[in-house]
C-alpha cells in the first residue's frame, strides 16, 4: 500500500513537470524543492511549448504570437536571483529592464516553439488576430529552465492560462418611450376644457337677436335683408308722388 502510494504521488508530479500551467500573478518555476540552484544554469538551450487550448468548440488556436523578454540581472544560481523572482509579479517585471527577446507564432495544434534560450527568468506575453475567434493567454513570468522531479527541465511544456472575460450586459428597453416635455406628436391640437365649456368647433356660432328674435349669419344675410327693406322705401315715396300728381291734376 505504501509503494502503490509512493508510486502514484511520483506519477503526478512527473505529469505536472512535463505540462505546466501558469498560476494568475505567481512566476511560474515548476516544483525546485530540493533541486541544487547552482546548476539551474547547466541546460546547453533551454526548448520552451506554449500551448494554446480551446476553451469554445470554435476557437481558433493557430496564429496566436508570444513574446518572451529576457529579465535582466536575475541570475537563477544564486538564492538573490530566487529571492528577485519570488517578488516579481506582472506589472513589475514589466517596468523591469530586458535583455532580449524572443517570438514563436502558434500553429494549427495550438503550440509554439521556442529553442536555444539562454537560463533566466522571463515575461511571458502574447498577441492574437484580431477576428474575434481567439481566446487571449495572460501575460506570466517564468523561469528557464523549470524545475522537475529530480532535475532541471530544459524541455518544458507551458499551458496558456487565458485573460478572464469581462461579461456583457443587455441594456433594459424601457417599457413605455420616455415622455419628452414640450414634444407633441399633433401641432395644432384642438382640446375640449368640459369645465369651463370651451367649444371644439371651427365655425363660429349663429348669434341671436334677443329683440327682434332675428339669427344673424353670415354678412350676405344681412345685405340682403338691407336691400328689401330699401327698395320698400322707394315704392312707398313713388307711391306718395303719383297721389300729389293726382290731387295738383284735380
């Protein structure tokens, strides 16, 4: 039971030497415990897999560019250099000054090589196309070579660790369109105000003569009435000559 236990916990750790995982702000070193620092520098190159994975069925994982800038003054065989990358994070080892750089481009299967690195610590970054099909890996410091079960590893595999995405929110439609002051979809509105009895009605109303009961209308109306009456006048004064004619003639 001991063995079976002993075996397994050593099978884990191989498996996790050979693919590494960058942790969200920590560098990424690969278990050194009991590793001698001294020969952390004894890789003749060091040969770095970045791996790109698909997160959604459709992603792409090819084209994706990385970026590996050499940290400069961290020397991995001594315990300053460990103490320095313990206390680098991102943002630090970016203001850091550099001393080289390296790129490798992704291909179909996700992966990107690099080769012939020299020992030290780097920052990680990476760039992708930009069509909206690639997941972004997070930018990471790690140290070459990582450490293994038993031995430095100048081979090692890193697995992207991808940049979380922010959620969208859907703005609320509101349920009625918002009232404007002063906006009237009618520009010559008519209202009716049934408390003080205001009329709705273009037309003017017929007004009412109170003492000769006449409804007055339209102005033709009363020109009309005004001519009767005028020629009436002028029947009766012909009337009152034609009987003086006849009195002077008896």
């Amino acid at each position: 039971m001991i063995m079976n236990k002993r075996f397994a916990l050593a099978t884990a750790v191989t498996i996790a030497a050979l693919s590494i995982a960058p942790a969200a702000a920590n560098p990424v070193t690969g278990p050194i415990d009991g590793l001698d620092i001294t020969q952390s520098d004894s890789c003749a190159g060091i040969n770095v897999t970045m791996v790109v994975n698909k997160v959604k069925w459709d992603d792409e994982v090819e084209g994706t560019v990385f970026t590996l800038e050499k940290l400069a003054g961290i020397d991995l065989t001594t315990t300053a250099g460990w103490d320095a990358v313990k206390g680098m994070d991102v943002d630090k080892a970016s203001a850091a000054p550099k001393d080289g750089q390296w790129y490798a481009t992704s291909d179909a299967s996700g992966k990107a090589y690099f080769s012939g690195l020299p020992s030290g610590a780097y920052l990680v970054t990476a760039t992708i196309p930009n069509d909206g099909k690639h997941q972004t890996p997070a930018p990471f410091v790690i140290t070459l070579p990582t450490g293994g079960t038993d031995r430095w590893n100048c081979e090692p595999t890193i697995n992207a660790k991808f940049k979380p995405v922010a959620p969208t929110t859907t703005p609320t439609k509101p349920e009625y369109p918002p009232y404007v002051p002063g906006d009237n979809p009618d520009p010559t509105p008519r209202p009716t105000d049934s408390v003080q009895g205001v009329r709705d009605d273009p037309t003017p109303p017929m007004r009412e003569d109170r003492v000769l009961g006449i409804r007055k209308g339209l102005a033709s109306t009363g020109a009309a009435v005004i001519g009767v009456v005028g020629a009436a006048v002028a029947l009766m004064a012909l009337g009152i000559m034609l009987v003086r004619r006849r009195k002077n003639a008896e």
